[in-house]
C-alpha cells in the first residue's frame, strides 16, 4: 500500500525517492497551468515528470494525492512566513507590509495550488484540513500584530482574535480574485489589504 504523504514526510533523513517526489509534484505544478486539475490524468503526470504510470505509483496512489501532496507543500511555506509575521519585532507597518508581500510572493508562485486549495476544500477533507490549519495560523499571526497595535486580546466581534479570522480570510478572497483577474492585480490586491490591517491595528479602541 502507498504510503501517506504526511507518513513519507516525517523521515528524518533525506530519502533517494525525495528528488522524484520533488520533480513529479513540480510536473503536476506546471500541469495545473496548462491543464488543470479536472483534465489532467495520472499518465499525463508521470509523463511531465518523465516516468511511467507504475513508477508514479510507487509515490503517490493517485492524482489527488500529489494534489494533496502539492498542497501540503505550499502549506508549509505559508505557515513558515506567518510564523515569521507572529515573531516579527520591527515597526507594526513593516511587519503587515513584510507579511502581505511574502503572502502575495507565494500566490504568485504558487497561485495554481493555492486556488485549487480553496476550490477542492469543500470535497476534499484532507484539502480542507490543511488549509484551514494554515488559514488559522496566519489568523493568530494577524491577531499578535493587532494586539501589538492596542487591539484588546479578547475573545468578542471587536477583539484581536475575532478581527484576525475575518482579516485572514478576506485576504484569501482578494488574492484568489486577484491572481485570476488580470486588472485588479496581487500588487493592488496587496495594498489594499495592507490599508485594511493597518486601519485596524491602529483603531481608536473603546473605552
């Protein structure tokens, strides 16, 4: 039986079989560009990756699961930048400017995976789980940068916890719209997301 992504992941030791892993999730990357998800096929994979179908078979079960695999990759450098955000001791306007470029450098790179995320979530539960953790990361790397700001660290509509899940995900919206529509660019999408956050974090707090 093919082994889980997250089991092949945790070895501790770089494997001979990583670079082939590697080189068939960087095909079905650029395959989701030319062909997309419904309409590409396991042999079309191992084909870009050049390989045959049984060799493919060997590191992934199935077409979803190297796109599970692909998204749990564009997972891992989310989280790393949103951490980095959370840790982020510079002036509050450079941190949600730092984190807003990272985050829209990664819907560039990987705006492909990042949309079939959201598009698969709802019948992929894997999918799902995975980019809510991410989503929820970035949310309390929002909310410490609000906190930072005199946002109140409670729990209600108006605190830091509840402002950093909307923030989080109307960023989401913004950069999936942008980075399908050629006019309202990542670039725009970015600096009006950054004038959101700044507002809030620098917000006259009721008394």
């Amino acid at each position: 039986m093919t082994k889980s992504w997250a089991s092949r992941r945790a070895a501790p030791a770089e494997r001979k079989g990583d670079l082939r892993e590697r080189e068939i999730l960087n095909a079905a990357e650029k395959l989701l560009a030319t062909r997309g998800y419904a309409d590409m096929t396991v042999g079309d994979i191992a084909e870009a990756a050049g390989m045959t179908r049984g060799a493919l078979y060997f590191y992934f079960a199935s077409k979803q699961d190297v796109l599970i695999a692909l998204v749990t990759r564009t997972v891992q450098f989310l989280q790393e930048k949103s951490g980095a955000a959370a840790a982020d001791t510079a002036p509050i306007e450079e941190v949600i400017a730092t984190a807003l470029e990272r985050t829209a450098q990664l819907w560039r790179e990987h705006g492909l995976v990042m949309r079939a995320a959201v598009d698969l979530g709802s019948t992929v539960p894997e999918i799902d789980q995975l980019w809510t953790g991410a989503a929820d990361v970035f949310a309390d790397a929002i909310a410490a940068v609000l906190i930072r700001g005199g946002v109140p660290a409670g729990e209600g509509p108006g605190d830091a916890a509840a402002l950093g899940r909307a923030l989080c995900w109307m960023i989401e919206r913004s950069f999936y719209r942008a980075s399908t529509d050629p006019v309202n660019d990542l670039d725009f999408a970015k600096r009006t997301c950054e004038t959101v956050w700044l507002r809030l974090a620098h917000a006259p707090q009721k008394t």
